[in-house]
C-alpha cells in the first residue's frame, strides 16, 4: 500500500492555513487521539453551500465526490506511553476502490471506508466514512442563491452555477462532483463547466444547457436577449433574480435520466445542513 | 591437562543446563487475537475483514510451555505478506494492531516475537454486504 499511497504530508503542529479560519470542528478519531477535518472540493461541494469552510463534517461523501481530508492531533499527550512520534503525519485511503487519491480523494462507490492516519510506523487514528449514490441535484444561481431551471442572459454576460448533489439517504452530503454540461445551440450560450457551470451569452435566442451529474441530467432553459436585461423580468447576469418558484429545480421538460427524482417538495439538504450566518 | 579438564567439565556443564534454559523460555504456541474495534473477525482458521474497512486487533502470543508464558516485554509484530491485499501496521497501544482490508482476497500475516518469526495467521479481505 505504500507504493500507491504517497501520502498527503501533515504537520503535528499545524495544517492547512484554512484551520483556523474554519468554523468546522471536524470528526474526532476513531482512535480518539485527533481530529479529521473536511476540507470542501471545490464551490459545489455541499458542506460548503453556506460557507467558505463548511460548518460541519459530512456524515457521507457522495459517489465521484472530491474532498480533501486534514488531521490534527489533540493537544497534550493524548497518546500515551511515550511513544516517539515522526513528526509527519500521512492520511492515507484503506482502498483505492473506495477513495482514490493521495492529495485530494474522490469517493469511487458506495459503501463505507476508511481513512486512516499515520507517522512512519504506528497507525494513529482511523475514520470511517459512508459513500452514498447521488439521487438529485441543484443548479443554483450564485446570488440570490436559489435552484434554477430557466435564465435569461444578457448579450455577452456570462451566469455562473453552482451544481450540488443531493442524496436522500444522506441529508449532510459531502463531495464536489465534477459537472459536466453541453449547450443545445453554441451559437447563442456555450458553456464551461467543472467546479461550477458558466453559461455565456453568444448570440440572441434560445438555448438549453444540458448539466449532469455523475449519472443524472437536469436542463435549463436559457434566453438571450439582444438587449440589456431588465429588472425583474428574469435571473440575468445582473443576478437580479431567479424566475423559478424557487420550490424545485427540475424543469418540466428536463429529463432526469436514472433519477425520476422532483425536487419540488425541496432539498434534502437545504433545511439540514446547518444553515449558514 | 588441568585446563583440558577444566574445558571438559564446562562443556557437560553447558549441555546439561542446555535444556533446562530452554524449558525456563516460553514455547511458542500461536496467538490470541481480540477484536477491540470495528467490523472483522476471526473465524475458525482466519481472520477476515471488511474491503476498504479498518479494525483494531489485540494480538498476544500463547506459550505452551505451562512453566513459562510470555511475559509484557515480548515484543509481538505482525507483517502482511501482501499489503494489497491486507495493510497492517501497530496502533499506539502496545500489542495493537490496525488491520485495514485494501483489496478483495487472501493472504497471510507473519507473527513475529522478539523479532523472531513464529508462525502465520491466514487472512483474507472479504466484501462489503449491500446495504
């Protein structure tokens, strides 16, 4: 395992400079002798939906999920026995199969594995964490921070998304994953995607942005006027506003393929994860 | 002459005290293995743990000897001959060991004590259940 584990290098004083910004206080050990902390994969992951750092740690990670993981041993000596320890700590996955990476890691399928941390030779501290099936997501519009289904985009602006999983079995889901999205008509929108989805305005018309997610699809109706969009009237670049209902994210028409999932009766995660300041 | 007496008496000295030293040494008679965390077992010829799961194991030598058992400063290693297969490494706790299943499959872990290879366990990685 040491060959394909090159591990992440940790501190024991230290960690990340995000530690002590963050508002998260991680998962203690199953070992009991630090803290795992959760770092978010990027701006759809949904532990951070309401803040920077997350305010909690994910009770499960969604499948292809990215997220990164950081240790910090509890002060004092927790362990004991006067055990020499090198001072680089490592968190390594027990199974590729499960969580591939050594940097970052993205959850592979579901079921439960574990992450263990360790110095040169002792095992220090182990954390278990379940991998769930993704059975909905929400294309949500940066500001006001609300599902969208339909835009309208003013003439060379460009909306920006985030796109968050959802899982029902799961309601504090963790994991970004990788958006992928493809325009109907490139000559009015093109679209990039990845972390977040960016719709551009090219030309005047109608379009719709296929998004998707792992294996579901949603769609989103896109206008693009030949003139300023005015307010009110839409979610135009000028963000100032979502036409949705804001009661789900699925568009009639939009097929989600291997979901059958409405999101009208609203999130699983919305109301759980701990709502932001 | 003297001292080729002297030499002799040692040796048969040696040789007579030769078994007695041996029967003061704990007798090397396999392990008792104690789940202390986590989903795995022990079954009847293996130990078995979860793909992708860790456990935490006591593992502590028996002697067979009955006038000599192993003592706390016998120090007990244990080596995965396929760290592919089954990733084990020492927790903190002195004769703990973490037992983490990296990939489907058999192997076998190597029992050391006092650095001193003394038997094998049979191990093997089995599958998570569907939920």
């Amino acid at each position: 395992m040491r060959e394909w584990l090159a591990p992440l290098a940790l501190t024991l004083v230290g960690c990340a400079s995000t530690c002590g910004d963050s508002s998260n206080p991680g998962a203690i050990g199953e070992l009991g002798n630090g803290n795992f902390l959760y770092e978010c994969g990027g701006s759809s992951d949904p532990v951070c939906e309401f803040n920077e750092f997350g305010e909690n740690f994910p009770e499960c990670i969604a499948v292809g999920g990215q997220f990164d993981l950081e240790y910090r041993l509890l002060e004092g000596d927790a362990l004991g026995g006067g055990l020499e320890l090198d001072p680089l700590l490592y968190i390594e996955s027990v199974s590729q199969s499960f969580f591939e990476g050594v940097d970052e890691f993205q959850a592979q399928r579901e079921g439960k594995a574990a992450f263990i941390v360790r110095e040169d030779e002792h095992v220090l501290d182990i954390i278990h964490m379940q991998i769930v099936a993704i059975d909905d997501f929400e294309i949500v519009d940066r500001d006001p921070a609300t599902p969208t289904a339909a835009i309208e985009v003013a003439l060379g602006t460009t909306e920006t998304f985030r796109v968050f999983p959802r899982s029902f079995a799961c309601a504090q889901l963790g994991g970004a994953v990788p958006i992928v999205a493809e325009s109907s008509d490139p000559a009015v929108v093109t679209v990039s995607a990845g972390d977040i989805l960016r719709v551009q305005a090219q030309g005047p018309g109608e379009a719709v942005v296929r998004v998707r997610l792992g294996e579901l699809e949603k769609a989103i109706d896109v206008v693009v006027g030949d003139g300023p969009i005015e307010p009110g009237s839409g979610s135009g670049s000028d963000g100032s506003g979502s036409d949705t209902d804001g009661s789900g994210s699925d568009t009639a028409g939009s097929d989600t393929a291997g979901s059958g999932s409405d999101t009208g009766g609203g999130s699983s995660s919305g109301g759980s994860t701990t709502g932001g300041t | 002459m003297q001292r080729r007496n002297a030499s002799t008496r040692l040796s048969a000295a040696a040789l007579l005290a030769a078994p007695l030293l041996a029967g003061c040494q704990p007798r090397y008679d396999g392990v008792q293995v104690r789940f202390l965390f986590g989903e795995g077992q022990r079954a009847h010829d293996r130990i078995e743990v979860v793909e992708g799961q860790a456990v935490v194991v006591q593992v502590r030598p028996l002697s067979s000897n009955p006038y000599e058992d192993y003592e706390e400063f016998d120090l007990i290693d244990l080596e995965a001959y396929n760290e592919n297969t089954l990733f084990v490494a020492p927790a903190p706790e002195k004769d703990q060991f973490v037992l983490a299943g990296a990939g489907l499959g058999s192997t076998v872990i190597r029992v050391l004590v006092n650095g001193d290879e003394e038997g094998s366990l049979d191990a093997e990685v089995v599958e998570q259940l569907s939920r």
